[in-house]
C-alpha cells in the first residue's frame, strides 16, 4: 500500500459557477481557475498522483493546455484513475475535507463522494468527504476562497 496526500485551494469571485466534489452548488459565487475549479477533486487527484509517484495535477495536466480549460475535474479524476490502474494500483481509500466559509457543503456531500467514487470505479463507500466552515478566520474564513485537503491510499503496483 501507499499513502499520498493533495491540497488546493482556489478563490471564490463572482461570474463562476461553484462546483465541488463534481456538484454545481447554488451560490453567487464561484471558484476561479483554467478548469472548473473543482479545488476538492484537485486536491484528491494529488492525493492520487502522490501514492503513485506521478507528480501532481500541474504536471500532468497543465493549466497553460487549452484542453483543459473550463473541463470538468471529474474527468481529470477520472483519467487519474486509469493513470493508477495503467500503472497497477487500485485506489483503496479516499478521505477529504472541503473548506468554506459560505454556503453550507453538509448537504452535498454524500453526492460528492459518489461522483468521484464513480469516475475512479470504486465503491462510493470508500469515497469520504467532509466539510468544515475555518470559524471566520483568515482568508478561508472571510469568504476569498476554498481550500481542500485529501489522503488517498493505493494498492498494487511494482514494489522496488
Ligand atoms: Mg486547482
């Protein structure tokens, strides 16, 4: 088994749809970025790419790639899955936490964890998703930006 670990973050701004963990989210604001901006999916795909020694989603997806712009983080996940599968892991686990300040994620997680359970063909029980507020402190907390954080754990592949 291997462990890997993903953080992003992306600001919040007006004229974007808000999409996390491959949900749009009614709010007045959303995340900016080259892709949908999905920082929860983000940062699960470094976790990913971190257990398998690939790099991260700038490597292997590079923002500056028209190809990419506006694309759903799903199926930037998606291909993740397949780099693991290509490479012989499976993705045992995943468990992340969203961070925001407004609105209120609680409601949509369960519906998160399943898109991405899906695109990565696991089942959506070792999908976890969490969601916290960052109590009004910095810049999370003043509603700039999200920010996420994930562990994934991966089985297989060549053993040195
Ligand atoms: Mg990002």
């Amino acid at each position: 088994m291997k462990i890997g670990f993903g953080y992003d973050s992306h600001r919040l701004v007006t004229g974007r749809k808000l999409i996390l963990g491959g949900k749009e989210i009614p709010f007045e604001k959303g995340l900016l970025g080259h892709s949908d901006a999905d920082c929860l999916i983000h940062a699960v795909c470094d976790a990913v790419l971190g257990a398998i020694g690939a790099g991260d989603i700038g490597r292997q997806f590079p923002d500056g790639d028209p190809a990419y712009r506006g694309i759903s983080s799903l199926l930037l996940l998606e291909r993740v899955g397949k780099l693991a599968a290509a490479a012989g892991y499976s993705v045992g686990n995943v468990d992340c936490t969203v961070v925001l300040e407004k609105p209120k994620l609680a409601p949509h997680v369960g519906e998160m964890a399943a898109n991405m359970a899906k695109v990565l063909g696991i089942s959506a029980a070792r999908v976890s998703v969490k969601a916290k507020t960052n109590e009004g402190m910095g810049l999370v907390g003043a509603g700039e930006g999200a920010a996420a954080f994930a562990v994934a754990i991966v089985e297989g592949g060549e053993t040195p």
